[in-house]
C-alpha cells in the first residue's frame, strides 16, 4: 500500500478516509482542508487552518431520469468531481475531473455536463472504469 510504502522511506504520509465511499464536491474540499489542516500542524507547510463545513441539500423534487442522462467514463481512473448531489449543472459545465490511470503520461480528463441538468448520483468510490457510469436528471 502507498501508505506502507511512504513510511518505509521514512516520508510523511497524510491522507483521508472517504468512510462510506461519500465523493462530492464539498466532502472533497473538507478532506482536502483536513489534510492541508495536518501539514500545518506538523509545521510542514506554513498557512491557516481552515474549518469549512458541509452543508446538507434537502429537495422536494421528484426527478426523472433516463439512460441517456449517464455519464460514461471515457477511461478507467480516478475521478475527482466538481459537483455535489443535487447541484444543477448547466450544459458545458465542469462536473469533474478524470486522472486516468491506464498511462502514467496521460493528461486529466475535464468531465462536463452534456445538459442541463441535477445532479442526482455520483458512482460511490473515486475509481471508474469505461463501464460505469454517473447518473443526472431532468427536472420531472
């Protein structure tokens, strides 16, 4: 494991537990923030700890979705959205980044929405393959 490895280097090795497989845009930042907060603690790095917080969508729409509102991976990797559940997202817009894993040269991925659309699933787990895919939705 990374981990294993980092500290048999005797390297710092910092990370966060997804717990649950949550992937969104504003668990993300709050790992990120928790990491950043550690490397600030241990003098690593010099800055502010910051303490954001997670705020929690509450809908009363019902949502239709169809087959074509999936979003398929175009390569195995690991992708980093930039979009929560519920979030609408204009057609165009960034919903998230692919960091393929299948050449250690290849370029990120930037994932936009094919419409305009909700959000109403992001595949659980930062791994993809060409085979899964993300669900949006159109308002019913």
């Amino acid at each position: 494991m990374f981990d294993t490895r980092a500290h048999s280097q005797g390297k710092v090795f910092i990370c966060t537990e997804f717990g649950g497989g949550l992937v969104g845009a504003e668990p993300l930042a709050i790992y990120e923030a928790g990491v950043r907060n550690g490397l600030i603690a241990l003098g690593l790095i010099e800055g502010k700890a910051e303490y954001p917080t997670f705020r929690q969508q509450k809908s009363a729409n019902h949502l239709e979705t169809h087959p074509s509102d999936q979003v398929k991976s175009p390569a195995p990797g690991i992708f980093e959205p930039r979009c929560s559940v519920l979030d609408e997202v204009k057609q165009g817009e960034l919903i998230g980044i692919l960091h393929p894993m299948d050449s250690p040269s290849a370029d990120s991925i930037d994932i936009r929405a094919s419409t305009t659309s909700i959000v109403c699933g992001i595949r659980s787990g930062v791994y993809v393959e060409p085979t899964k895919k993300w669900r949006f939705s159109r308002d019913a």
